[in-house]
C-alpha cells in the first residue's frame, strides 16, 4: 500500500520523507488555507520535495473554470494529480484533463455508484471518504472493499484512494482489502509506530545493557 500524506505543512512533510513512507501527498483548500501563505508557493515546495503525485484541488464548481484551474494547477509540477470533487462538472473534467495526460483525483466520493462512474471517466485516483461515512452511521470500509472488488471485475486502472481517514485500524482494513493507496495525517502515521510491548521491550533491553557497563562503539 502506498501512503499519500494528507497535509500542506512543509516541516511535517520533512520529517516524515527520511523514513521512506511517503509515496505522495495530498492537499486541499482547507489545509492549504491553514498555511497562511501563497497556494502556488506552498504546492511548488511540495512538489520539488516529493517524487510522488501531489494532489492540488480546483475551487471552481463549473465545467470551463474548473478545467482552466486544472490546467493551471497541472502546469506548477510534472506530478501534479488535479483534484476535481464528484460531480457532473468535476467528471467532466477529469475526462478532458485526462485526454490531455494530466492525473486526475476524484475526490468527495460516498458510493459505488460514483466510484464506477469516476473510473469510466478516467480518473488516476477515486477518494472514498470512510471517516465522514462512519460519521453517518454507515460502514465506511464496506464502501472500500465494494470499490475494489468492482474495479478488479473489469480491470479499471483507477487506484483506490482511501480518504478521511481516522485510525491506524482504518489503515490496518483498507491494506487488507486490498486498496492501492490511503492517504493519511502525519498524526495517524506515527500512531501505526506505537504499541505498548514494543516500548516494554526496548526498555528491558536497554536496562539490561546498561547494567553491562559496555559500549557497542569503541571508546
């Protein structure tokens, strides 16, 4: 599973590229509106740090800006995958920024039904948001696992992009099921570190080493 980091901070993405789990990042309005600064600047710093796709999402809700927005964000970075939400007018788009070989995120997704049509018209990424749908009351990896399976059934080339997500365990179930990809807070990454016998150990270990009096590095 590939891992999107899910922030438009420039330190936290820093900290996190030496340990090799960032395989892109996605940004959104709101994040990028938490920075306080310039969008294009903040999307060009992501870009130059990393290699993977890095989503940039277009504010316009109709056909022709949208696709102005979509072309104009495409054009900061060579791995710029344009987010469009999903909509008649965001699929639209995604078609034609797609016939001109830009990646394309769908994003805003709550159903198969909209999956399936995000796939028919090319999209790069669909992105399911689980947390929201949890938040209703519905199951919101049932809707991953119904993604997959259909997308398996007729060999779609969209990955699945598992979004609002809230839990290492929502990371652990989308694995599982088989999802390309989920993109994650820094939080929810340095969580999937964390578990109390690991802790436990070390500390008995370093215990027991220290009563030695050795040094593993000469002196």
């Amino acid at each position: 599973m590939k891992f999107f980091v899910d922030t438009a901070n420039i330190n936290e993405i820093e900290d996190l590229l030496p340990t090799g789990f960032i395989d892109g990042v996605t940004t959104n309005p709101s994040l990028i509106a938490k920075q306080g600064k310039d969008m294009r600047e903040i999307i060009e710093a992501i870009c130059s740090l990393v290699k993977g796709p890095v989503s940039a999402e277009v504010t316009a809700t109709d056909y022709e800006m949208m696709l102005k927005e979509g072309e104009y964000l495409a054009s900061i970075a060579k791995n710029i995958a344009v987010k469009v939400p999903l909509t008649p007018n965001g699929l639209k788009t995604c078609r034609k920024l797609r016939e001109n070989g830009i990646m394309v995120n769908v994003t805003l997704c709550f159903s198969s039904g909209q999956a399936l049509l995000a796939a028919k018209a090319g999209a790069s990424f669909i992105s399911p948001f689980i947390g929201r749908l949890d938040d209703i009351g519905e199951k919101g990896m049932d809707l991953i696992e119904d993604i997959v399976v259909m997308y398996e059934n007729y060999g779609f080339d969209t990955e699945v992009l598992v979004a609002s997500v809230r839990s290492i365990q929502h990371v652990i179930d989308a694995a599982l099921i088989g999802a390309q990809v989920a993109t994650v807070p820094p939080k929810i990454i340095h969580e999937l570190y964390k578990h109390q016998l690991t802790d436990k150990g070390l500390k008995a270990f370093l215990d027991d080493w220290a009563k030695t009096g050795q040094s593993i590095l000469p002196k």
